[in-house]
C-alpha cells in the first residue's frame, strides 16, 4: 500500500475506537505508531536512545526493540 493510504487506514482504525497502531516499513526499517488523540511518532532501528516498542496501557508489559522485528 502506498503511505497515503497505510496512513488513511490507520486514522479509520483509530476512529473506529482502535487506541494504538503500528505501521511497520520494511524499506525504512522503521515502525510508525498511531495513538488515539492523534500522536504520531516513528521508531527506526538507528534510534540508539529509545529504538523499544512499548505497548503501553493497550498492551501493558509488552516492549520490543525495533531492530529486532527486522532481523533475518
């Protein structure tokens, strides 16, 4: 899909009542995350300071560093 549309369908998710969103991009090795209220931030495996997952209050305990999810 192209991220205009991952983008689109992520807001519908949200609108629908979905509270997180994790859009993984295999060219960028990024994750970008969509929260209720409309945060939006992107994780790439290069973020040495906070590259985690956490799935906060929607999935409590739940943590993965981003580089994990793209290794081979």
């Amino acid at each position: 899909d192209r991220r205009a549309e991952v983008e689109a369908k992520a807001r519908h998710w949200l609108g629908c009542g979905t509270r997180l969103v994790w859009v993984v991009n295999g060219a960028t090795k990024s994750v970008t995350i969509y929260r209720a209220g409309g945060e939006r931030s992107t994780i790439s495996i290069d973020d040495a300071l906070d590259g985690t997952l956490d799935g906060g209050d929607v999935l409590p305990g739940f943590s993965c560093p981003v580089r994990r999810i793209f290794e081979v």
